[in-house]
C-alpha cells in the first residue's frame, strides 16, 4: 500500500501504516486521514495527533492509551466541562489511540485499545 501526496509516492504497510516514520507531514496525515474518512478539523484533532507523536518521538517509543490520552487532555483542554473518551472518540471514532496513531505517522501497536 502507498499514499500519494504531492506528487510523492509514500510507501505503507498492508495496514495503511507508515513504512517510515520520517516521511510523515501534515500533509499525509491529511491524506491518511481522507483514507480513514475523517476531517481533521479542529485543533483538538490536531492536539491528539501531535500529543501521539510526541510521546514517541521524545518518550522512548510511548504510544498512549486511552486511559492516558485523557488523563493528559484532561489537563489540556480546560475549555471543556467534561474530558472522557467519548471527547476523544468525537475526532477518531475508529480508537483514538490506533486511528490517531496511523493518521500521527506512528507504527501500528500491537495491544488492544482502551483500558
């Protein structure tokens, strides 16, 4: 599998996953998320991505779950009366910790979602 963004052909795995991690850009998370059928509007997508990327690039390889993605969010979006999973799932119905995490360039986890 392959994305093509701006006339580069960017290698992925069966999954959809990034082969390299380096060849990741807003622009093919844009492009992997059109494939995933989802907008990335909002910053509150783009936190999520960005937090996703973060903690892996710069926290030894860590790809959150979900219980932590909110514990963190939970501290970030103050303008929110009500920080749970369900706020996360709003931007990645499909699991905000696998479907981010492909749309965040990151290599595919092997655990279960969730808790």
């Amino acid at each position: 599998m392959s994305y093509e963004v701006n006339g580069k052909t960017i290698e992925a795995t069966a999954t959809g996953y990034l082969v390299d991690l380096n060849d990741w850009s807003e622009d093919i998370a844009k492009v992997i998320a059109e494939a995933e059928g989802i907008e990335l509007s909002g910053d509150k997508a783009w936190d999520i991505v960005n937090y996703l990327r973060d903690e892996y690039l710069n926290n030894n390889g860590n790809q959150p779950n979900e219980r932590h993605m909110v514990k963190h969010f939970k501290k970030v979006w103050t303008d929110l009366d009500k920080v749970d999973t369900k706020s996360l799932y709003i931007y990645f119905p499909k699991g905000p910790a696998k479907q981010a995490g492909k749309i965040a360039g990151l290599p595919e986890t092997k655990r279960k979602g969730g808790y």
